[in-house]
C-alpha cells in the first residue's frame, strides 16, 4: 500500500477526508523543516502539534521556519 492509499484509508477510519495534494505537499513541507532544522523524530510530532494548535498549513510552515532560523 502507498502512501496516498494508506493516508486516505486512516482518513476514512477517523472520518475525515484525506489530505489534498496540495495539503500533503504542505504537510511534507513542515515535516522537512523540522527534521532538517532538529532531528528526524520532530518531523511527526510538528506536524501533531501543527494540527492540534488548529492553524493552517501555511502558519505552520511559517512557524516551522522561523524556529529553524538561526537566531542573533
């Protein structure tokens, strides 16, 4: 099973629909920023905290890339 299959039968499991191409872009698009900026692991757990705080993709892509900016 692929990803796409996998996500949209989990989807189906917890009653909502499964993510667009554009979400699951997005949503790559934060794991990434926070595996690169961390470790791996914090890749899932951005994306769980992203969802629990109720903000949108874009925020938390936003949010996801200023923590990784080096501060001064």
């Amino acid at each position: 099973m692929n990803a796409r299959d996998w996500l949209a039968a989990y989807a189906e499991k917890l009653g909502t629909p499964p993510p667009s191409n554009q979400e699951f872009k997005a949503i790559l698009d934060v794991a990434a920023e926070a595996a690169h900026a961390s470790e791996r692991v914090a890749a899932p757990a951005a994306c769980w905290v992203a969802a629990r705080a109720g903000v949108d993709l874009d925020e938390a892509l936003r949010a996801a890339r200023e923590v990784g900016e080096p501060s001064d």
